[in-house]
C-alpha cells in the first residue's frame, strides 16, 4: 500500500482516489472511473489492502468460477440454471467493498433482471433474524463461510432453518471434513469450497475428492519457507507467494498472500492434471457465549472482526473468549490508545446487544498478539477452548 501509485499502470487510480472511493460503503460493486472493480482484503496479516482489478481480470475470474467452480461447460448450461429461477443467497460480511459483496452487488447492476434472484445477507445480524430471513427468500443456492455454514446446519437440525439448497458455497476460511460432512447431510445437498481472495477472486476450486485444483493457467502460486524458499509436495508452507497473471493495471508478482499451503505429493484421484492444494486458510473459531438467561449464542469470527476492522478502524488485535460471559480484546500496542479502545468498546458493545448478549462483559488491554503456527496470520478470534492469553503489557 506504500508504493500503490507507483504499483498501478494507470496514472489516473492513485491511493487517495481509490480510498475516497471505498470510503463510501454504497458504492461497493459500481466500478472505478467506470472500467475498474475495487476490493479491500480484510487485513489479517495487520495491514488491509485495497485492489484494483480491470475488465479482462474480471472476464477471466467469471469464466474460471462458472466452467470449474460450478462446472458449466457451455453456454447452454448456464442459461439452463437461469432458467431454472435459480435464488441466489449470499450470507457474508456486508456494508463493505469485500470481494465477495462487491461482486454480487455489481453482478446485481449489470443483469437487473437477476436482481430479484440474487440476495445478499449481513452475517453482522442476530441469527434469529437471518434464519427468519432465510426461510422468507429459501434460496436455491447458498453461499458462505464454513463457519457461518456450520451455524445455520445446527439451526437446520433444529427445525427454526428450513431451507432446501440444492448447493452450498463455502470459501473464506478453511473448511475441514468434519464440516464438509455435517453441512452436506443436514442440508442433504453437495457442499463446494473455493479458494480465492481480494488479490484474485478464483485462485482454487474443489473437484469434490478432498482437493483444490489452482487454476495455475492463470495465477502462478508458489508455497514458500520463512526465507522465502520453495518448500517440496507435502510439506506445509510458512506463506504463498502469488502472481496474477491476468490483472493489469495492478500487477501483482510473488506476492505474499500469508497463507499456509501444502502441495499434494501425489495425483489427485479426480484425474486434473492442474496441481492439488490443500489451505490452512482462516482458523478463527466460533465464539459460544451465554446471555442472561443462559442461553447459548454463537457468534462468527467474520462478524466479529468485521465490526472490529470496519466500525472501530483496527485491524491488530485478538478477541479472546475468557469465560461464557466475558472477552477480551487485545490491542497491538502501536494503536491501542484511549480513542482506538473507546471505538472497539462502542462497536463491540451495540454487536453483542443486537445478538442479545448485551451482558457479556468485554475488556481492553494492550499486549503481544498470537499468530497461527502453521499459517503465520493473526489468529483473530479465539473461543474458550482455546484461548490460553499471554500476559498482556499494560
């Protein structure tokens, strides 16, 4: 982000025009200077991005989502699914320029006769009130975080969801078996994990035999050791590095995404000759506190580090469950003063009051914050199971 006007082709994006611009939450998804998409990653390595992407990226990235992500091989088949009234729900951080809600906002502008079929849903909302939301649309197709997945299948098993999907989209955090498991029996429906990312929207597929298949036509990924060397099929790597070779006007070469990546050492039995990977991803857990009358409420990581990265304006800290009623927040050092601790206190406090847990009380301290030891990112969100906090410094 430093060297961002020096990074783009075109003279005309600068960094302070491209901030002006995502400043403004209702403008995610209408293009930049009417040619560019704009997308801002969610900082989890400390500091956020903001990516520009022109028209023949955004060519490539739809073809590589429609022909190997939903495996549409022809135009035929894609106007079938149109024609099947197909209903679209996106359930995903809102309000915001991310890749995902940016470009369902914009595929809402450019085909308004999908608009009534394609709807996007804020995880920031109660869960009471985005299942309710859920039965009114009862999308055909749903797209969202494992995490958020994983909620709405126990909500499923208990009778208040009672939707019939005949697919489920997940991508933005890691998705393991066990997960992939539940969701597809509760909802009795085939589950597909993507890989992709603000840098490039469609940088792996599932070909549904436990792999994801990079699209290494397009994006050149190269699992790398702490010193920045080529780590051998099998063995887990500190970081990837990634070119994208289908943006021009902001190229991005071996670029650190922060993400631990393993090459598998064998062929994937599917039979693609395209390389198998599998992402350590996001491992942000599920946070399960009690409200006053000692009914559980799940809150979502993404939810959480949204409020906390968009309403509060920090993106270094860790959120740690210390018992059913109580969280902490630790801030970097660097930001933690009086006016960053009072927003994170505000943004906080009114997101557990909407999820009705308006009596779990949150503290603020300064302090060394945890990465994950195999992917290096923060580790974010932290549930009671697994939060054994540092000593924090002040």
């Amino acid at each position: 982000m430093a060297h961002f006007d020096t990074a783009v082709t075109d003279p005309a994006v600068t960094r302070e025009a491209v901030q002006q611009f995502v400043a403004d939450p209702g403008r995610a998804g209408y293009p930049l200077r009417d040619r560019y998409a704009v997308w801002t990653s969610s900082g989890t390595t400390g500091e956020p991005g903001i990516f520009v992407h022109d028209g023949h990226a955004l060519a490539v990235y739809e073809a590589l989502e429609v022909i190997r992500f939903r495996r549409l091989l022809s135009p035929a088949l894609l106007a079938a699914t149109f024609l099947a009234n197909d209903r679209y729900a996106l359930v995903a951080a809102t309000g915001g320029h991310f890749a995902g809600n940016a470009t369902a906002q914009r595929l809402r502008l450019l085909y308004p006769w999908l608009a009534q079929r394609v709807r996007i849903l804020s995880i920031l909302q109660a869960t009471a009130a985005l299942t309710r939301e859920l039965n009114d649309y009862q999308p055909t197709l749903l797209a969202t975080y494992p995490t958020a997945a994983s909620v709405l299948a126990e909500e499923q098993q208990s009778g208040r969801l009672a939707i019939r999907p005949r697919e489920i989209w997940t991508g933005g955090e890691r998705l393991s078996n066990a997960q992939r498991a539940h969701i597809a029996c509760v909802f009795d429906c085939e589950v597909h994990d993507g890989y992709g990312a603000s840098e490039f929207l469609a940088i792996a597929w599932d070909c549904g035999r436990g792999a994801l298949h990079v699209n290494a036509d397009w994006i050149v990924l190269e699992p790398v050791d702490e010193a920045y060397r080529p780590v051998p099929p099998g063995v887990p790597s500190h970081t990837v590095l990634l070119t994208n070779l289908a943006n021009h006007v902001q190229p991005l070469i071996r670029y650190d995404l922060g993400d631990s990546v393993t090459l598998l050492d064998h062929r994937c039995e599917c039979g693609s000759a395209l390389p198998a990977i599998r992402v350590e991803g996001r491992c942000d857990d599920i946070v399960g506190v009690s409200d006053a009358t000692g009914r559980m409420i799940k809150l979502l990581p993404l939810a959480l580090t949204t409020v906390l990265e968009d309403e509060a304006s920090v993106n270094r800290f860790q959120l740690i469950q210390s018992s059913p009623t109580a969280l902490v927040l630790r801030l970097d050092p660097q930001i933690a003063d009086a006016d960053a601790v009072r927003r994170c206190r505000h943004s906080l406090g009114r997101f557990l009051q909407a999820q009705g847990a308006a009596n779990v009380s949150l503290d603020v301290e300064q302090g060394s914050l945890r990465r994950h030891p195999v992917s290096g990112k923060l580790r974010r969100v932290m549930a009671l199971s697994d939060a054994r906090p540092a000593p924090a410094n002040a």
